[in-house]
C-alpha cells in the first residue's frame, strides 16, 4: 500500500493475527524480548502485553491517519530512498551535503536497517539529489521507495505532535518480556519510555541494526519474525550465525 493510513492498521492487524495463533499451538513459548520495526513496533507492544489488541489497532490507524495527512500537506511533501552498499557514516555525509548543497536541512536518514542498508527520507529535491550523487559516486545504488510520504524526519513534527495528545489518554501497561526500542538502544519494560519511543518514532530514525545487537547483547540467539518481510535477512546480516524462524500468514 502507498497510503500510510490504510497500510499501518493492516499491517498490525496481520501480524497479531499471526503472531496469537502462533502463539495457541506454540503455548509454551515465551520470547526474551519484543523488537518491531516502524509500524510492526505496535504490534510488538500488544504482543507483550502493553495494550491489547484492539487497542493496538486504533493506535496504529492514528499514527497512519496523522503521517497521511500531514505528509501530504505542500510544506511537507518527499519521498523516501534507500542506499545499498553504504554505511551509516556515508549516508550521514550526504544528507549534511544536501543541507549545504541547498541552504538547510531537508534529508534525513530514516533507517539504519542493516549492513549496507540505509533508507533516506526528505523534500522531493533532496531524494533526487541523493540518488544523483549515489549513481555519480558509484558507491552503491540508491532505490526510490514506493512511498507517498516522508516517514521518521522532521517533516513529521506536526504529526508527532498531535499523536503525542493522543497516546497522552491511552494506558500502557508493563510488558510480558521487554521491548527493545526504535529510537535508543534500549531494552525496557518502562511503560512511558515505549510510549516515548512511538512518539519519537515518528520524527526519528528506526535503529534497527542496533537493535539487533542489543538484543543479541541481552542474549537472544534466535529471531522469529512474524510475517514474509525482509527482518530476517537484515538479522542475517547483522548477527551471521543467528537461527531465524519466519512465520508467515
């Protein structure tokens, strides 16, 4: 889906579907902890517990309703891009190259997903100039994503904003097993520092990859992810030698 607001609820209610059934025939199962990646983060809280599953669904339709419509106001139009074959460090250089090429800040890395994985968010002009410098350079290639709207930046304060009021009135409870967090690099069962954690997503990259190594820190050797994504390859990547399980609806 490219429209935020249908994709994310979808998305959650797909996974917690899979998930809780696995979960039936599979009773005993316990995970050390709970990792989702953007919209799979709310998915990853109701699976442990911090809101239930309905509540879960309504929290991810909001945050789809308010990126939708701010997203697409004329101040706040981009895109997304992902660059394959660089680091981190090189895709932080050029977004600092695009704020000097055109005068202030307008690109933004979105996700460190993996090795060689970077996804960039920002103005319409600025994705342009990124894929333009990353076929002048030659390192890596950069893929335009299909995508209406510029996620995890700055274009999103006003979305983040609002959905701060909004998570305001909602309870979250501790969780079965803690969750390890988009934006710090934490494992938590601290209610207010998940909520933070949403909250922060939405103008904030998703530290994926070093999620991944803190969760391999606190000990997990295997992944399940729930769903035909693209996680466990990224876990592959990260953490060789890992057993990863993929549950697929």
């Amino acid at each position: 889906f490219d429209d935020t607001s249908i994709a994310q609820p979808a998305i959650v209610a797909v996974g917690l579907a899979t998930y809780f059934e696995f979960q039936k025939v599979n009773p005993s199962w316990q995970p050390l902890a709970y990792l989702g990646h953007s919209t799979g983060q709310m998915s990853a809280i109701a699976a442990a517990g911090v809101v239930d599953r309905v509540k879960a669904l309504h929290i991810a339709a909001e945050r789809g309703r308010l990126m939708q419509e701010i997203g697409h106001k004329k101040e706040n139009e981009g895109g997304m891009v992902a660059l394959l074959g660089r680091t981190l460090e090189q895709a932080e250089e050029l977004c600092a190259n695009a704020s000097q090429e055109f005068g202030k800040e307008g690109l933004w890395v979105a996700n460190d997903n993996t090795k060689g994985q970077i996804v960039l968010s920002g103005r319409e002009k600025y994705i342009v100039y990124a894929q333009a410098q990353a076929k002048k350079d030659g390192i890596g290639i950069a893929v335009r994503l299909p995508v209406s709207i510029a996620g995890h930046c700055l274009l999103m304060k006003e979305a983040q904003d609002l959905y701060e009021q909004y998570l305001t009135h909602i309870k979250f409870e501790r969780p079965s097993a803690p969750i390890i967090l988009n934006t710090k690099v934490i494992a938590t069962s601290e209610p207010e520092e998940i909520r933070a954690d949403l909250i922060n997503g939405l103008t904030n990259g998703v530290k994926f990859r070093e999620a991944l190594l803190k969760a391999k820190k606190i000990g997990a050797k295997s992944f399940v992810e729930i769903g035909g994504g693209p996680l466990s390859g990224f876990v592959e990547r990260v953490i060789p030698g890992s057993k990863r399980i993929q549950i697929v609806p």
